[in-house]
C-alpha cells in the first residue's frame, strides 16, 4: 500500500544513502573540510524530495493534495536528515575520530564540537533546510485542491 509515511521513509532513505556517498566523495577528494562545499546537501535533499512528490502524485493522484504533498517533502527531509546525522555521530564517534580532532582543530567554533553536536547539527541544518525546501517545492506541484 502506498501511503505519505511509506513513501517518505523510502525515498528518504535513499536521500541519506546519497549525502553519504556526498560525504564519502568529498572524503576521498580531500575537500570535505571545505564548509561552503555543504551547500551541495541542498541538492540531493531537493532531488530525494522532488523525486518523492513525483512519484506519489503518480501513484496516488486522486489524494495528492497540497498538505499532503508539504508532509511528505518536510517527512522525507527529516528522515534523510536524522539518518545522515546519525551517520556523522557514528563516522566521527566510532569510524574515524581522527577526523573529529581535525575538525576541532581546524573548524570555527571547533573547540565546542563533539560527535554529538557535530551529528545534531548537520541533522538540523538539514531539516532546516528541508522545511524551506518543501514549501518552495510544493507551490510549484500540480496537487488536486489546485484551482
């Protein structure tokens, strides 16, 4: 059955499986303390809740209203955005913490960070973003309570 809480938490799973590649590519390039580089994020937040609208106003197309369409972008942001948070909580605390002193060596405000704030505050950008994301997307969605 296809429902907004199915859909937003599979499309939001692969929006997290693609900030994390994000993440390992910038790994391997040698970038990823290149701050501004995090506003590629928006990019695959927008394609995973683009490509979430999309599908379920196909799938679902008789119900595809303008609020349902808002909670399943915000629904698949905050899922992608918790799972990558938590992926940065694991990498840095567990993975690599060689790369959590980097980051408090070399980051501002790098003296206050920690695996948890770290992974917090990458999940909150994210929703943060997802929230703006969302409503931008879905002024421009063909929805059923369209006029």
């Amino acid at each position: 059955m296809f429902t907004v809480e199915k859909t937003a938490e599979k499309y939001g799973l692969f929006t997290a499986i693609g900030l994390i590649a994000l993440f390992f590519i910038m790994k391997l390039l040698g970038i990823v303390h290149v701050i501004e580089l995090r506003a590629l994020n928006i990019f695959i937040l927008a394609t995973g809740v683009v490509t979430a609208l999309k599908y379920f106003s196909k799938t679902k197309p008789q119900s595809f209203t303008y609020l349902k369409g808002l909670g399943l972008g915000v629904l698949t942001g905050i899922i992608a955005s918790i799972l990558f948070g938590l992926f940065v909580f694991i990498y840095t605390n567990l993975l690599d913490p060689a790369f959590m002193q980097e980051m408090v060596k070399n980051e501002p405000f790098g003296q206050y960070l920690n695996p948890y704030i770290a992974g917090v505050a990458v999940a909150m950008e994210g929703i943060g973003s997802t929230l703006i994301l969302a409503f931008i997307v879905m002024n421009y969605m063909d929805t059923k309570d369209t006029m």
